[in-house]
C-alpha cells in the first residue's frame, strides 16, 4: 500500500492537508487510530465536556506531578477520533493575535509573518458575519456566533466597557484586544469539525484514502523517510510514500514519533536503544500551553444554565436539538470573550476571559449548586517551557509529559493581575442585578500569597499543547523543522500540526493549527497566496496605559 503522502494524524492541520494535497490531484494515506465522530456527545456543541473525558475519542494523557503546582498530575486530552481535537475541542475560534506571528518570524519561521499566514485564514473560513476583507466566506470550515440570547452575555459586554476596555466587533480581524461577540466552529446547530470541513471532501475525491491504524514509527532509509509503520487488525505492516511523510499527530505525538523513528535527543534516544538519524535537541522541548481559573458567582436570579442542571432539563436540552438542532445544545455557550492587556507597558493582549453562564468545571464534573456564572481567565504568554520525552522504546507506552507549569515568578504575577482585573469587571454596574456572593476564589482570598496558593491549588490546563517541534532556521541547533515544514537532518519527512509553534499564540488554538495544515500544503506543492500586509490595530498609547478607559 503507498501513495505518493502520507499523512500521520487526522486532525486539524492534518485533514486540512489531505484536502488540500489530494485537490491538487496528488495521492495522499491519512492514518488515524480513532474512530468514528459520529453520535451526539462530539456533533452536539453543548455536550463538549463528554467527549474529552471518554476514551473512546481522547488519548488520555496526564502529566507527570507537576512540581510548582504542588505535584498535582493534570489530564491532557488529545483527540483520539477523525476530526482530532476539532471534535472534541470547545469550538471557539480564535486566530492569533497578528504580532504572534511577526514573532514567529522574527525568530526564525521565515514567510510566517502575519501578511503571510492572514491569506490562509480567509481560504480556509466561510465566516457567516458579514461581508469583512479581513475574512474568508468560501473556504470549507464554517465560522458563526452566538444568539447572545442570555441577558448575561450583554451584562459581560457592558461590564467590560464599563471598566474602561474597548469592544471589538471581530477580534479575528483589524483589532483583537477588547470585548466581544465569540467565533465558533459550528454550523446549523452541530460542531464543524476539521473531519467536516476537510477530511470527507477529501476522502470523496478518490484520491484521499483513511486507514485506521495505529503509528509505530516512521520508516527512515539512508536518512530519508520512506514510509510509516503501523498496528493494523493484529499485524504490522509498512505504508509507502512516494514522495514524503507529514507528521500531523499533535504537540504531544509528534514529538514522541520522531523521537520513536530516531530523531530527538541523542542522548534520549540513546538510553531508550533507539539509533539516531539526527540529534535534534529541540524535539519534545518547547512544550508550552495555557493555563486558566474560574472566576465564578453566585447569580441572584435564575437566568443561567443551571435550570437545566438536572435529568429532564437534560433530556430537554437533548430532545431539542436532536429535533431543531436549536437550543441551549446548538451552541458551546462560550458566546463572549475578551483579550485585555495586564498591565501598561504590554503591547497587546496577555489575558484572555471566558464567560460561562453557568458556575461549573471544564470538565463537566463538579457543577456549582445552584444559579451561578463565571469567566475562565489566563495568561496568554507564559515564559514556562515542559518537554514530551518517551516513556519507554515500545510505541504503545504512553510518553511522559512535564508542562513545568508556574516554574516562573512571572506566572504567578500573571494570574494575580489576572484575577483582580477580573474581579474589577464583575463588580462594574451591568452585573449589579446579577452578581451575589462570591463563590471562588472566595472573599477570603486577597493576599497576593493567598491568591498564589489557590492558583496552585486550582488551576486548570486550557488545552493548548504546542511548540514541540518548533519551526525555525535550519541552522538553529534548536529548531526542529524549517520554515518549510521539513525536518532538519532528514529527507521526505515534514511535520505540520501545532507542535512548530515557535511561541503559544493567543487564544484557543484549533484555528492557527488548521491554518498550518493549509499553508504547509501549499509548501509542499511549491506554491504560495501572495502577502496581505494589512495594517492592524494596537493601542497607541501600551506604553503607558492598561487600557483605553485608564490614565
């Protein structure tokens, strides 16, 4: 079995490359060890929790204990299902800022500037909010809003200009920083999955083939990558590539694939028996990700989703949208979002803020009793670096992973601004027939050391693994795939998912790592859109305030 691409991992960046190389009339394999995304916990988008925490669709990862969060182990779910993480993410899309990508190429990821990645963005969107040069509105992954419908939404908004922030009528588009109206992968009612949007397209051209297998290694023959060796049906078997292999298989199993196939740490392979094809340092380091609190309230009136917290108020939710594709289940309910800056003297956002009508856990678990609302707030940057290194030399064993999270003073610092911004929000006039008592971190947190300790105690992965292979130049001892995608120090191999992240950019990151699927394509078939070098909005005077309402 052999095309002339194979592809490792359908998911975001992955499918958006299937499509792209197999529309171009190329052959392509795309190998995926999940199954189906079909059933209502993935296609439902306010049934998100579920599919994270199910095996049947997540890797379930878990961290090492992370030293400076008290040795607390978090999960770190990674989609395990056609779609990737696209079907089991939170659905909000979010582009980056653009001077995230003016530091990508200034670090060495040459031709991903922002004039160079905004082309892509619009070629891969179908945004449904209105006629705007800064979007796309024929591209295969549908982008919508909200209804807003819930009064609390409108409270956040206000609230936030109230504190003196600026609203933002796009934040994917001339200005980020503000409060706004949510983007999400989600058209008529259902998750809009990258599996959507690019694998079935691909797979209907009859150039495109799925096979379900799962990943040992890729096959490297006098330092050229000539194939992918996979478990399928109780036996091993090689898949060929005529041309070249792509990596699209996560932050956290690309990594531990080139460093199964021989390309990592010398020293790392070396203890695990594994030969090397080339020392790459930069393999499995640069591990990066966002961390988030829940700020949360107790609401003084019935008007969140808490009235459906319970069997019939479920089943309602259910019956609804599987009948209307409406309802409280057609959307993720994260319908606004702000990105603010922490303090004067940041050029642009560093926070970003949620807002959940409900007082309850990412996860699902443990909902607050009662009415409540909340906002997830985290910094945008942090200067804590982890490492994905392998377990063992026996690729079904999973890889050990230390975000290194809060290793910094700087972090702590972060999420002390952060969290008495945020509270400064909650207490502006537009919540004032809403908010009641404080429910966390509670009003016995104030301290800096208290607000630390809880911080320690409580905060939360994101879900935003990335940099793991990181793009630069080619004579960056630490780089691990030029600016084309390859990897350095062999042939026929590419990696294209959100592990070249040289930096974390803002906000969730299903979004940029699509787009890197759609410009590593046209890499790979020697073709480029040309430069849009559209002017952007910053605030004129970062330097000396925090926002716009503040001296």
């Amino acid at each position: 079995m052999e095309a002339d691409y194979i592809i490792v991992g359908a998911g975001s960046a992955g499918c958006a490359l299937a499509f792209r190389l197999s529309e171009a009339g190329r052959s392509v394999i795309i190998i995926e060890h999940g199954g189906s995304d079909a059933g209502p916990f993935i296609r439902m988008p306010g049934a998100l929790s579920f599919p994270m925490n199910m095996p049947r669709y997540d890797w379930g990862y878990r961290t090492e204990p992370e030293p400076h969060l008290g040795g607390r182990r978090l999960v770190c779910p990674r989609g395990k299902v056609i779609g990737g993480s696209s079907s089991i993410n939170g659905m909000v899309y979010v582009r980056g800022h653009p001077l995230d990508f003016e530091h990508w190429a200034e670090t060495g990821a040459t031709g991903w500037g922002h004039a160079d990645v905004l082309p892509y963005f619009r070629r891969m969107e179908n945004w449904h909010g209105g006629k705007s040069a800064w979007r796309g509105d024929g591209g295969p992954l549908h982008v919508t809003r909200g209804r807003l419908a819930n009064p609390l939404f409108h409270a956040f908004l206000e609230a936030g200009r109230q504190a003196g922030y600026g609203l933002t009528d796009d934040y994917n588009g001339y200005r980020q920083e503000g409060f706004g109206a949510t983007d999400m992968t989600i058209w008529r009612g259902r998750r809009w999955s990258a599996a959507d949007a690019y694998l079935r397209p691909a797979l209907a051209s009859g150039r495109c083939r799925l096979v379900r297998a799962f990943a040992r290694k890729v096959v490297i023959e006098e330092g050229r990558a000539r194939g992918v060796e996979i478990d399928r049906g109780g036996s091993r078997e090689v898949i060929h590539a005529r041309h070249e292999v792509i990596l699209a298989a996560s932050a956290i199993n690309t990594p531990k694939l080139l460093m199964l196939s021989g390309i990592g740490p010398a020293a790392h392979l070396a203890a695990h028996g594994i030969g090397v094809v080339a020392d790459r340092p930069g393999v499995g380091a640069n591990l990066q990700d966002h961390l988030e609190v829940y700020v949360q309230y107790a609401a003084t009136a019935p008007v969140t989703l808490y009235r459906y917290w319970n069997p019939l108020g479920k089943a309602w939710v259910g019956l609804q949208w599987l009948l209307t594709r409406s309802g409280p289940g057609a959307s993720n309910q994260f319908e606004t979002v702000a990105f603010i800056r922490s303090r004067a003297g940041v050029r642009y956002p560093d926070l970003q803020l949620h807002f959940l009508p409900l007082a309850v856990r990412y996860d699902g678990r443990a909902a607050v009793k009662g009415h409540g609302f909340q906002a997830h707030v985290g910094p945008m940057r942090s200067p804590s670096r982890g490492t994905v290194r392998l377990r063992s030399a026996d690729p079904r064993v999973p890889p050990e992973i230390r975000f290194n999270y809060m290793s910094t003073e700087t972090d702590r610092q972060d999420f002390r601004r952060a969290l008495r911004l945020v509270r400064e929000i909650f207490a502006q006039p537009a919540f004032a027939r809403w908010k009641g008592a404080e429910i966390a971190p509670g009003a016995d947190v104030r301290t800096d050391d208290e607000i630390d300790d809880w911080v320690q105690q409580h905060v939360e992965s994101a879900f935003h693994p990335c940099g793991t292979a990181r793009m630069g130049a080619a004579d960056d001892p630490l780089a691990v795939v030029d600016p084309d995608c390859r990897v350095i120090g062999a042939e026929g191999l590419r990696v294209a998912d959100s592990s070249i992240f040289p930096r974390i950019t803002n906000g969730n990151l299903n979004a940029p790592s699509i787009m890197v699927g759609e410009k590593a394509a046209d890499h790979i078939l020697g073709r480029r859109l040309p430069p849009d070098p559209r002017t952007f909005w910053t605030d004129p005077l970062w330097r000396k305030r925090q926002r716009e309402g503040a001296a």
